[in-house]
C-alpha cells in the first residue's frame, strides 16, 4: 500500500514539473518573439543603423533564452513531497509567477538600459547648446591704427551707423554719429 501512495505522488510531482515546464518554455518562447517582433523598432531607432539594430536584436534574443531557460530549470526542482493536487497547483503557481517576474524584470532592464543608451546618443549629437545664451562678453578696445577682420569693413556702414561691439578704423562720414556723445557709452563694471 505504501508504495503504491507513494507512486501517486510521484505521478502528481512529475505532472506538476511536467506543466511548470510546458507553460514556462512557452511563455518565454512567445515573450522573447514579441519582444523580438516589437523592439526591432525600437532598436532601429537606438542606433540609427538597421544592420546594427538586427544584430543587437537577435544577440538580445539569445541572452533572453539562455537566461530564462537557465532560470526555469534552475527553478523546477522542489524537494518536499506533494501531498495532493491543491498543493501541486499552489506549488506551480508560486514556480510560474517567478519565471514571470524574472521575465518582467529582464525586460524592464533592457529598456532602461537601451533608453539611457539613445538618451546619451542624442544629447550628443545635438547642435545647439543646452542654455540659450545671455549677453554678450565686452571686446577689448582695438589699438589705433589696427584694421579689424569681421563683417563690417572699414569705412561706414550702410545705414550711416555702426553696430555695437568694436568700431572699425578708417575714416567716418561726416555729421555726429549715432551712439557717440559723452551718455551713450554704458557703464562698465
């Protein structure tokens, strides 16, 4: 009698590894091929190069599979007796939720770390600075008789004025020019 009790629950732990097994190789095989299927966009748009974005891809997929799979079989073993199926369901249940939060997590880490890779991808080829500018920093004064290089020639502007910054030398058209006299020149500190 004793043997025949006990070759019932052995029949109950093998079905029980036998469903762990079936629905956790199936769910890791259809996660890993819609996170394939789906992030093949995502990893187009990561590294701006669809060549290098397939082969990330498929390197992803197979640390996928070999983590997971490694995790289910790591985790099927279970070393107590199981008494009946109420206790084989609770005990699959708590295996099955595992693989599933493992699956979770992987996933959650090779977004974060994919998004922190485009995040610095982009801020480095950004052309324009963080911070607008704020003002302009003052130019020295130009030593008489030095001829200055810029987009102003020497001579008068086209409107009669000079802009702000540094005058060019050479002669000024007559008449008082605007932004001379002895209040125009802000204060420097």
């Amino acid at each position: 009698m004793n043997t025949f009790k006990k070759g019932v629950h052995m029949d109950i732990k093998v079905w029980m590894y036998v469903i762990y097994l079936a629905v956790s190789v199936g769910l890791t095989i259809w996660v890993a091929r819609a996170l394939s299927r789906n992030g093949q966009v995502f990893l187009e748009e990561v590294f701006a190069e669809e060549r290098l974005a397939r082969a990330v891809n498929s390197l992803l997929v197979v640390g996928f599979y070999l983590l997971n799979l490694g995790y289910v079989t790591v985790a099927m073993k279970h070393p107590d007796p199981v008494e009946s199926t109420s206790q084989a369901m609770e005990e699959l249940s708590l295996k099955i939720g595992l693989v599933l939060l493992v699956l979770g997590a992987l996933h959650f880490f090779n977004v974060f770390a994919l998004g922190r890779y485009r995040r610095n991808r982009l801020r480095q080829l950004a052309t324009h600075p963080p911070l607008a500018p704020i003002g302009r920093l003052p130019m020295p004064p130009t030593p008489p008789g030095a001829q200055l290089v810029g987009a102003y020639p020497a001579g008068p502007h086209p409107t009669g004025a000079y802009p702000a910054g540094p005058q060019p030398t050479g002669p000024r058209p007559a008449g008082p020019q605007p932004g001379t006299g002895p209040t125009s020149n802000p204060p420097t500190r």
